[in-house]
C-alpha cells in the first residue's frame, strides 16, 4: 500500500546515500512506525538476522518482555477465569524492545549514525503523508478498541479517523523520534519519553515502570545455520519459532528428490503437510 511503500522508500533513501543493509532496515523500521501504526510502531518489538558482505553473521532478539511486576494470575479474574487483560489493555503491553534492538544493530553493522537514518521517519512524522484507504480502513476497523486508549486522539482527531487523501501529520511522535534521534535509545527509556510511556500506565491501571524501561537490553543470539539443496540458511533461533520451523519445513522437503510443479494441487498438498508437521513439532515444545 502506499503508507508502507513509504517507509520502503525511506530504506531506498539510505542505500542511495551509501547506507548498507541494516542502515535500510533501521530506517525502513523506524518509518513504519509512523506510516503502519497498526504493526510497525515503537511501543513493540522485533528480530534481525543479519549477514554481512564479509560473511558475518548476527542475530539480534528485541522481542517485549514482561514487566517485574507480572505474575502468573495476571490475566485471571477473582474466580479464576481468563479475561482478555493479556489482548486488550494497559496490561497488555510488554516493554517495548524496538528502539533498543534497531539501535544497537546500527551501531554494530551500521555505518550511519542514528539521526541520518530516522530523518525520513521523522520528516513523514512531522510533515505527514497522504492517508491512503488501507490506514483509513484499518483504523475504522479497530476504532471500538483504539477509542478506549490515549491514542484515539492521535488517530481520530475531532472524533473520525483521517479522511482518504487527506494528510496526516504525528507531531508529538515527531518529537519523540527527534529525542531519539539526538540521544539515542536511552531518550525512549529514561528522560521525558519514560515518563510519560509511565505516565499512562498509571492512569490506565499498566503495570510497566521506569525501572523496567531503564532495564530493558535486547539480547544477541547465534543464527540458526541449516542449509537446502545446498544454499545456506541463516534463520532466527529461540525466542522466536520462525527458524526451528523453517529449518524443519525445508529438511521435510529436501527428502523429496523433486517437488511437484508450484502452483499446483499436489505441490499444496505437500507444502500443507510439511508445514501441518513442523508446526505440531513447534506447538509441542
């Protein structure tokens, strides 16, 4: 859609600049969160697989992770019962890990300092860009929940989502990734950012504090190697599930001396099975 080709033309930004690939990925990472709120902003978290040109390679986990606070019955109620605490609301969240992951994979593997590769995230921010009807429908999708939070004054301002070719314009988001920017990841976890992210937890009954922010690192893995009709695979290890299964998946497949023609009933029918298997192998563990 064209919000997120948007931030794709922020990583093509930085390559014609000289930028490497993970200078791309930090940009194109950071635009999200402006032009995608639904799945590509700050308050989550993330992976990386990284290779570089020279043969390295890196795995970065800035995956949330729970507050100090949580406990086992969180997300029961007085008689014991699941809510939907874990899915909707202030208790939902954990501590944010993507400003802390996507910055120290740029100072690792990058080659351009912070505030050059978030400048066209933050110019989309501060001067906005042309709502296109995949923002406007997604907002209008979710407004029952969105409404219930601080964001609605940002997403529905004078009560309505953003009108079709209509420019949005984050200026309070602007400022938070210039602070970022200026500062690095410690400006989102401590300083005028935390308080506020804090701030909101009170109000809303969260669970996440200043010390959880301040204590937040994103974690270094070794990559899953595996390899498929001779190429060499490099996927995410634990904590996420993608590599384990992918690694699986293509083993499955690689017994077959050929697969049958893509796109056809019997190539479904294979692909189905293979991934039916490797995700009960993953639902399992």
């Amino acid at each position: 859609t064209a919000a997120i080709r948007l931030a794709s033309d922020a990583g093509s930004e930085i390559l014609s600049a000289g930028g490497n690939a993970v200078d791309a990925a930090v940009a194109v990472g950071f635009a999200l969160a402006v032009t995608y709120p639904a799945a590509g902003n700050v308050g989550g978290g993330g992976f990386m697989v990284i290779r570089m040109a020279d043969g390295r390679t890196a795995a970065i986990d800035y995956r949330e992770v729970a507050p100090l606070s949580a406990s086992r019955d969180m997300y029961l109620d007085a008689n014991g019962n699941p809510t939907d605490a874990s899915i909707v609301g202030y208790r939902a969240s954990g501590i944010p890990g993507s400003v802390a992951g996507m910055s120290e994979a740029l100072a690792k593997y990058g080659t351009m300092p912070l505030s050059r590769v978030m400048a066209p995230a933050i110019r989309l921010a501060r001067d906005g860009f042309v709502v296109d009807s995949f923002l406007h429908g997604s907002l209008s999708a979710n407004r029952a929940h969105i409404e219930r939070f601080d964001a609605k004054d940002v997403f529905f301002p004078g009560g309505a989502p953003p009108a079709i070719g209509t420019r949005f314009r984050q200026p309070a988001l602007a400022r938070t990734l210039e602070l970022i920017a200026a500062g690095g990841a410690r400006a989102f976890y401590e300083g005028a950012v935390a308080d506020s992210l804090v701030a909101a937890m009170q109000r809303g009954g969260g669970n996440i504090s200043k010390e959880d922010l301040r204590r937040y690192r994103p974690a270094w893995r070794e990559p899953i190697r595996s390899t498929y009709r001779g190429y060499s695979l490099f996927t995410m290890p634990p904590a996420s599930s993608g590599g384990i299964v992918v690694t699986e998946s293509l083993n499955i497949l690689e017994s077959w001396d050929s697969l049958p023609s893509w796109g056809s009933a019997a190539y479904a029918h294979v692909l189905g099975s293979t991934y039916q298997r490797a995700f009960i192998d993953r639902n399992s563990k």
